[in-house]
C-alpha cells in the first residue's frame, strides 16, 4: 500500500462517512480485500489508523504494515487482502475509484470477508 497511484483518468464513485472507533464498520477490522477494478484511498483526518496488508486470503501474518497519521492518506488496490487498527481519537473516511468506463454496482465496494 506504499502510494500506489491510481490511473489518472478513474473517478471517486462513492465515499464513506466519517468513521470512528464509535462508528467504524466491523468489516474494517476484521480481514477484507477491495473489490475487482476498485482502489480503496482511507484518508486520516485525525489520529491513526494501521493498514495491514497480506498476500492473499489464507495469510494470518501482514506481508506490510503502514501507519497513516492524520493529513496523510494511503490506497489499497484492487483485490488486496488487509484489514486497519484505530487509534483511539482516530477519524478517517474512504474514498473507492474506478475506472468511469466500467460497469460496476454499488455491491463492488462492500468489503469480502
């Protein structure tokens, strides 16, 4: 997840709300992969959140780790194993983007446990 761009010409086709340790979806914490043509952007407004990144869906053990501060951000790509760890005053959002000339569903951003 170190920076991976996303093509320039995909869109933002949905955000999330505002997520908190009140309010973040149980599927965030827990192993999930981003959906088939869809690049996660998690972008930390206060606090931090760990991305734990792993090989694919059978790996117990993070293949990397990154810890995103507040005013910074990271992309998970298309189909990538991981789940996050909150800081306690943590606060961040999720942005999905997709290619705009691909047929996709609102269902292709639900995090896959």
């Amino acid at each position: 997840m170190s920076h991976l761009r996303i093509p320039k010409h995909w869109r933002i086709r949905r955000s999330t709300p505002f997520f908190t340790k009140d309010n973040v979806p149980e599927a965030l914490l827990s192993h999930h992969n981003t959906a088939a043509g869809v690049f996660g952007q998690l972008c930390v407004m206060e606090g931090e959140v760990t991305y734990h990144g792993f090989a694919d869906e059978a790996a117990s053990e993070p293949e990397t780790s990154i810890v995103i501060a507040a005013g910074s951000f990271g992309t998970s790509p298309p189909q990538y194993w991981h789940r996050i760890e909150m800081s306690d005053d943590a606060q961040f959002n999720i942005n999905f983007w997709a290619d705009p000339e691909a047929e996709q569903s609102d269902e292709v951003y639900s995090a896959k446990k």
